[in-house]
C-alpha cells in the first residue's frame, strides 16, 4: 500500500472525552472516529488491524473444526422470548419494532438464533459434534459506554456454541475451543492468561477468561508464578491463613475506641496489627410470599479479616445466600445489633447468622465491633465469647501473597482485560427451546452446549492498553496495521531515494510483506512522528546521505535508536525479524 | 475443505413460502435459512459465496484507489435529520430509540455518516479525490418482503461514496467507478449489462445500473444489439415512429363502439390496426396554498399510441408535472370530459392541457374516444378536428423493435435484476450537511459526491435466477461455493479409492484450488444429487471400477454426461479449465 492511495489521518491532541490511553491513541492515530456514545466508525487505519485479527480468529477456528455461518443482527424477539431473556435482560438489550409493530432486538450474542438453527438441523447423533461461529456485528446498550472500544455499544464480536450427545463430549468440545482460543492469542502475540472463572447457575468447572494482561485492566487476575494455577477474583480460592485456631490468651474486654469506625484508625489506636481486628458486614435476605410480598427477612454477618475485603460473588455461593441478597438497611442493622455500623461485632447480635471467612474463623484473641458506638471488644475468642460460626466459608478476595489453592506456591495478582471467554452451557438453552437430537437408541436428548466469545474490537483497546509508550501505540507483527513501514527523506528531490524505495516496496511486497511506503511527502519528523503514533513495528528510512554510502536505517517500534543496515542485506534483515 | 468438518443440508422440498426459482434453490440447498420475515440466517454453504463475492468487490475497489473503512449499523438519528430523510423515509427506514430515549436508525445506506466524516476529515483540495467504502449489514423495512434474498430486509450491501473538488473530477471519479464495477461483474462471471438510469432531481446523466440478465428479473432492460446503447425503461428514448405527420384521408367521424373500452377491442371492432388508435390517460396537479390546502387543480389528458404504455417517470419530466401529479378521480374525469374512462379523448375536453406523446402527434385518420359512453371518434386529424397538442414529449415505453435513439439499430429488450448502481450525487448531501473543502484560493467549497452500491447478498439470487436448471445451481467458478467438489465412491469399502481421492485432494489444495472432498459415505445417486443442486461447478468421481481402468470420471456442471480421464492427467484437465 501506498499512502497517498491510503488514508492517514493523525491528531496531536486525543479528544477530551477520551479517558484511557487506548482510546487516546486510537483517536489519535486516526484508527476509529466517533459517532455517538460508544459508536464508532472503524477508520481504514483501524479496520487494517480488525481485519487481521478476525482472519486469526476465522482461521484458528476453523482448523478446530468450527464452521462459520453469519446471523442477523436483528432478530425476532419469539425466540428471545422462548428462553426469557427478551423479558429477563434489562435496558442493555436495544429493542425495536418493526412497520407492523413487531417486536425484535439487536443482537448482544446469538444462542437463541443458533440453538433454533441447531434444533432444526441437528437431528441425529450422527450430526454431532458440531461448533457454529461467526463474526458479527453486536449491540449492548451500555448505560455508560466508554474507554472506546473497550466498553462500547455496537462492536464486533466472534460467538461461536458447541452442540453435543452428551457432558463427556461437551467436555472435549470445550477443551478443542480453549486449546484454539490459546493458539488465536498466541497468534496476536499478546501477553495473556487463561483464568478459571465462575460458572454461576450452570455450575462446573468449564468456564475460562482469556485476559490481555495490562497494568489499566478493569479485572483482576489471580495467579501463581510457580504453578499453572489462575483464576479470576471471583473464582480465586482463598484458603484459611491461620492453618488451625490458636490458644486464648486474651480476656475479652470492652475496649473504648471513640470515632474509630474502621478495622484500620481501630488497630493503630490499639497499636494492634490489622491482621488482628474482624470486619463486620451486614446481609439481609427476604423470603417472598407468591405474590412477592416479603413474609420474613432473614439478618446475616458477614466476617472477614479486618485487611481482607468481602467478594459478594463468593457469598452468593453460601447456603442461604445462593437465592440472592442485598446489604441491611440501618434500620435492620439497629434493631439486630443495637448499634451503628462502624461498630458492629457478632457478640450480642439477635437473630443474626453469622458466616465467618475461613481465616477469621481460625482467629484468636480478636478484635470485633461492641454493638455500642465508640466501644469495640479485643481478646475475643471463639466459643469461649460467642457461639461457633453458623457457617464457615471463602468469601474474602485473595491478596497478593496468599498460599495458592494448589499448594505450589503463592498468588500473585495481576491487572487484565478479558476479551474472551469459553463457556459450557450445558442443556440452559436447548432445554429451554426444546433443542433435541436422536440418540443410538432413537430416544429424543437434550443437546450439552457450549458458547465462546471473543470481542474483536476489544483485542484492539486491550492491545494498545498493553503495548504503548509516549510517542503512541506499539503494535504486536501480527495484527499491526502495517508490518513494516517505508520512509523516504526527500523523494520527491531524489530519483536515487525514490528509485530504492520502490524498489524495497516492490521485494517486500513480493514476499508478502504488508508493507506501506510513506509517498505523502512530509518532512521526516512529521513522518516519524506518524508511524510512531500508529504504531507500524518496522520502519525503514531511507535518504540520500544514507544510500551514498549504501545504507539504510532500520528502526523496530520497541528501539531506542536506529540501526544502519547496508542497502543490500535490509531484506534479509527484515526477513530474519519477520521470520519469513 | 472435507465435507464431514463443513455442513452440508439439503432438502428434497423447498418450503412453500419460496417464490422465486433462487429463493428455492438456497434453501434446498442449504445456503440460507429464514429467520424471520424478509431475515436469513447464512449457513455455511452460502456464506462462501457471500465471501467470495466479497473479495472480488473488496480486490476491485482497493484497485480503483478506494479506501475501506466500517460504519455503524445504528446510526444517530442527528444526522439523519441534517439531511431531512429521518422524516422524508417512510416505514422502510427503521427507526430505535436507546435506553435513554435517544433516536437512531438502523442503516439503509450511510451517505450521512461518511458525509460527516468526509467534512471533518476532507479538509483541502489536495485530500481530493477520496473514495471511501464499506461492505456491511443493512436493512430496510420492506412492506413485503419476498424472493429471498432479492428483495430481503436485512442484507449485505458495499456501498462506497467518492468526494471531489469539482464536477470535471467528480465525473472522472464516476468512470472510474464505472470501471471498477465491470471489472467486477466480469470477475463474478455473470452476464450483466450496465444501463443508463434516471437522474431524478440531481439530474446529469450520471447514473447506471449494472443488472444480471434473467428472464424471471423484475427489470426492463432496453439495449441496442448493434451499438452499445442501454438504458432502463424509465430513461429508455422513445422516438416518434412516425417520422412526419401524413395527410388527412378520412373525415371525423363519431363511430358506435359499445362495450368496447380499451383499444384493442375498438380496433378489432372497427377491423383497424391498433397502431390507428390513441389511448386517453387523465392525471391531475394540485397547487397547494402554504397551509396546504388544495387552491387550484389542473387536469392533464396524456396520449400514447393504443400499442404503448405511458411510463410515469417519464411523464413526471413533463414541465408542469414535475412536481408531482397523481390519476385524475372519477368525479374530475367527468367534470372535464363528460364522460367514463373508455371512451376518453381530446375532442371537446374542457380545461385540459393535452399532452401527446412524440408519436401520437405525428399521427393522422387515427381514433380516439368520443367523450361519451359507448362511442368513439375515427379519422381524426390534428389542427383540424383539434388543437395542436399543448406539449410534445417523450411519455411512452419503448418496445422491441423501435429504433435506437442512437441511430445505430432497433431496440430490444430482456429483463434483468439490479444488483449494482453508480450514481452522481452532486452536492446534495454536502450542500445539507455543510461538507467543504478549501480550494487552492483557500476559499470553502462544497464537495461534489457520488455514491455507488452493490447489493452483495443479491447478488446471490440474481446469479442463481441467471444460473440454473431442473437440477439445480450452477455457479459460476468464481464465486461457487466450492470450486471442485470430489466424489469417490465407496470410499469405506476401497482404500484404492480413499487413497486416490485423498491424493487429488492433496494435489488440488496445493495448487490453491477451492476443493471439497466428500467423505460422508453417501450414495453416489444422494451425492451428485447435492452437489448439483448446490451447484459446484466441476466434479471428480473416483470408483474402484475405474481406478482399476486407471480413469476416473469429471463432469462440469453444465455437461449432458461425465468424461472419463486418466487418473494422471485429471490435475492437469482441471487446471485447464480452472486457468491455472
């Protein structure tokens, strides 16, 4: 390509309303231009880079048996209605309705449409397995989009969902798409991790986040450096730091801590470690009558260690919290414990349950809220000052240093954006929509689904979040807009630089480079400046003081300085970097 | 690719709601599948082709120097407004409100969006020329959709739209658009004919359609075999057939002519050609005040020959219809005429401005309609039985047979689908939305546009009406799903066979062919019988029988009967008719 046939287009300031640097620098490399909140038009910069990571995608997916069809991106609500969803998604799902008033929505992802397609044409064991994807076009009306094409409205997305006879096959339908999507982020040349993730009502263990590792990530990835071992926050098992309840040692003693209402201003009044102290977190769960109406509410205590912080995913996991809860009003909390938060403690609490996190429930000699505000109690020990827990369980975030679940080793947390996600369905939708085959026996079965996800305009943010510097974006080989990038200085007064431009256009171009010479005819900094901000790995300059003494610089995007490489081993010289 | 890793579904049936021959084929053959009205999912089968297509559009358009790029689905509706055409569209522009109640649309076509772009991001004459263009999902709200893909709601359309500095420039842009679109379609291997169109209000003559010649095409189209005249009906030059007025030979006279009311059954009556007779149609203008109310009408009587048809486009050139007209009513007829449709004519018509079609007004002894039930006039004579007429123009279609308005021939006329059109836009949409440029003077100056579509998935049911016979497809090479499909029979029973159909397989992949090798075990008879309604256009059979022989059997597509060849030439007989 040719620039002058190409369109670039830079700014030197990102617009205000962009708020990470990914966005910044896409704005600014003239890759994506804004249409309205959280819709973008994909500029012909940016569309270069979409365009190489879906033929990743399409052709790792397809080497994995995966076939690829295309659906609509509007669809009619029936289906949606079939499996509840057009009713259970709130506004993020966009509606619309068409000149007869009918109703359809604009797809977020497809398992109602495949698995209508998977009920009429799998009809036999013999069809399966069998994996659909496809690369479309999808819609979440975000309530606040933003960060770009990180958490945009209308982006581009790989679905792809898995049909089989049976768990055991699902199984193996899942490890093929997990082994795929390793090799696809392997291919972009990304850093990433594969982190085991809830799996929420369908349950299991088959569920992975693929996460582009960048210091800006919105999630936290849990791992451990010595052992294969990785989860999300949610996932990441916390075990008990305290490997069996110590000796009391303590009297319990009412302790004043005037305007002390949190674990840390209570442990450095005290001169206590944090590691000492208890944090008290109020629940409340309602039992419904069937007219909704609530009939009893049940008061819950949640204790973790006072440096530790509750995850609410894992809480949803305890026995009696699993039907959904919400935190207690002040009211409750007054009436339960007689006291104010920033003071509360489970000795003396009424018609409390209490679930200690497994740490806390090894402690001894603690320090807990009093139930009187300005008083909090120290030396507590379990059984001797209060009853046992009503349930021990992990529901506490790990922290950086815990042992790993694994027991080789210890996490170690890092930042990612997830960008994709593998996920075993099980029968949640083909029971919902009725989606069987025939089995050996002739005998209707429910097909085991799995869904898989990748967000291809999400790769590009993610990609820039982990792979910049101060002069713009660095951009992994693969998925670069350009590979290597051609700068004459000073063509337009040289036929002796033009002519050895062309001619390294021409052999790299032969080689299947995706090479762009710079014909616009700027001055050097304005050039260098532009390449930097896009990003383009390789640049090759070439000028006429150079080539008299038969060289030319090479630059890598990631080098501090330019490299002279004689005029007639550059070729080579990028074959061996490109490793053609 | 092998058939057991793709997805091959037939049927023997079409589904009743299948009107049109392509429509069936598709779904017979597995390519689409409906999702909802006017809706199609795109299997597998028939994505191929889409991609194919895709490419070549995609291969052409870099080549003419136009730059991809990606807009939105959901568009804001500001833009739509800034042109007018949020309120002008009807119903067929769907409309969507997000969840905070803002207005958008779902994209039909996006001259607002890349006009937006192209003010912000065309900001000098030495930008210029620019073309941008993206291949992506559109829809449009059919009242009633039909034929499958044809005439579907949501489809895949490239639409690209150029940007100049003046009209000489645009004009070029246009031609080389022009050039790119017939490079295109000769690529597709489709039989097309690019015609001439109305302007509309633009005006020019910068409009062409690119249509696929079928007989079964909703299109007229009117091209001389002997020149390279071709135009759509709508702008097709009807000249008069009769070169000058004759003299008068007969005297008016009021004939009986009961029950008779159209021409041909007056001219059987009256035992004339039916080129004697007139036929009498009766429109009406309205001329509104500025509230809108009805302050004036005028009654308009057009006359073409009893053998032609008025063409309303063309009567909407007409000055005084320009801006609109409709039929005239029942009661308006009788005011002006003294009588009912049937026996309409000039003679004694009061308050009506007469409008003869070029033909008409050079004919004399001819008939027309005597103002009163159950009568006509013969032998009537302009300027002596009536006024001149008050215009002359060119209102009629033409016919096969009538001579070429470039002098070079007589017309003829076949059918065609529409499926591409390159159109000059001049500033219609700049002038709306403010897109300018500044000149070499530095002065802003709104850009001169032009858009140009091709309706890829139509592309589809055009080649297939064009393309097929009892038993199915037939596509063209370029653009067939696969390009040879291999079939060995008992390939479970024989390892002779498997081996020699694996190794042409091998052979064809690595010559780059697109080559399908079925290895699902069906029946010779249920395998030729799907891919030739699938329509691949070259098969290899591959028996024990004639293995032993050393031949195997090829058939093209359109071939009475199988080939045989020897197993050794059967590569180099395919790269023959692949051209390889």
């Amino acid at each position: 390509m040719k620039a002058s046939q190409f369109f670039v287009s830079t700014l030197k300031e990102a617009p205000a309303d962009a708020e990470v640097v990914s966005h910044k620098l896409m704005m600014r490399a003239g890759m994506i231009k804004r249409l309205g909140a959280g819709i973008y038009n994909y500029m012909p910069m940016g569309l270069r880079v979409i365009r190489k990571v879906e033929k990743i995608i399409r052709e790792e997916m397809d080497a994995a048996g995966a076939v690829e069809c295309l659906m609509p991106v509007i669809q009619p609500a029936e289906l949606w209605q079939e499996t509840g969803r057009f009713d259970k998604m709130g506004p993020e799902l966009l509606r619309v309705k068409d000149r007869h008033g009918r109703d359809f929505i604009v797809q977020p992802t497809s398992e109602e449409v495949i698995t209508d397609i998977a009920r009429q044409e799998l009809r036999s064991y013999r069809q399966l397995p069998k994996n659909f994807y496809h690369i479309q076009t999808k819609f979440r009306d975000e309530r606040r989009p933003r960060f770009g094409l990180m958490r945009g409205r209308e982006f581009t997305m790989k679905d792809a969902y898995s049909f089989d006879r049976d768990v055991d096959a699902a199984g193996r339908s899942y490890e093929n798409m997990y082994a795929a999507y390793c090799k696809i982020f392997d291919r972009f040349g990304l850093q990433y991790r594969a982190v085991a993730a809830d799996t929420g009502a369908i349950g299991g263990d088959r569920s992975h986040e693929f996460q582009v590792i960048a210091e800006t990530g919105e999630d936290a990835i849990v791992y451990c450096p010595t052992s294969d071992y990785a989860a999300n926050m949610e996932l990441a098992e916390g075990v008990a730091l305290i490997a069996s309840r110590g000796a009391e040692t303590q009297a319990l003693t009412k302790t004043p801590t005037p305007g002390k209402s949190t674990c840390e201003d209570v442990a450095a009044l005290l001169g206590l470690p944090l590691a000492r102290t208890v944090k008290s977190l109020v629940l409340a769960t309602d039992e419904l009558d069937k007219d909704g109406n609530i009939v009893k509410t049940q008061i819950w205590l949640l204790l973790v260690r006072g440096d530790h912080d509750l995850n609410e995913v894992k809480a949803g996991k305890v026995e009696g919290l699993k039907g959904g809860f919400r935190f207690a009003t002040a009211g409750e909390i007054e009436a339960c414990f007689g006291s104010k938060p920033g003071y509360l403690g489970p000795i003396g609490a009424k018609d409390v349950k209490v679930v200690a996190d497994r740490t806390v429930a090894n402690m001894s000699d603690f320090v807990v809220g009093a139930n009187e505000v300005d008083f909090h109690f120290t030396g507590v020990n379990w059984g001797r000052d209060l009853p046992e827990p009503d349930v021990v369980a992990d529901i506490r975030n790990v922290v950086a240093g815990d042992p790993s679940p694994d027991g080789k080793g210890v996490l170690a947390i890092q930042r990612g954006i997830e960008v994709g996600h593998v996920f075993y369905l099980g029968t949640k939708y083909s029971a919902a929509m009725n989606a069987t085959f025939l089995d050996e026996n002739g005998k209707p079965r429910l097909m085991e689904m799995g869904c898989y996800g990748i967000g291809v305009t999400r790769i590009l943010g993610a990609a820039i979040e982990q792979n910049h510097d101060a002069r713009g974006i660095i951009w992994p080989d693969a998925i670069a807009p350009f590979t290597v990038v051609i700068c004459p200085i000073g063509a337009d007064r040289s036929a002796e630089v033009k002519a050895a431009a062309d001619k390294l256009y021409d052999e790299l171009k032969a080689l299947g480079v995706d090479v762009l010479l710079d014909d616009r005819g700027e001055r050097p900094g304005a050039m260098f400046a532009d390449w930097e901000l896009i990003g383009v790995p390789h640049r090759v300059v070439l000028g006429d003081r150079g080539l008299k003494e038969g060289q030319v610089e090479y630059q890598g995007r990631r080098d501090e300085a330019a490299t002279k490489v004689a005029v007639g081993d550059v070729v080579a010289h990028l074959k061996g970097l490109l490793k053609l």
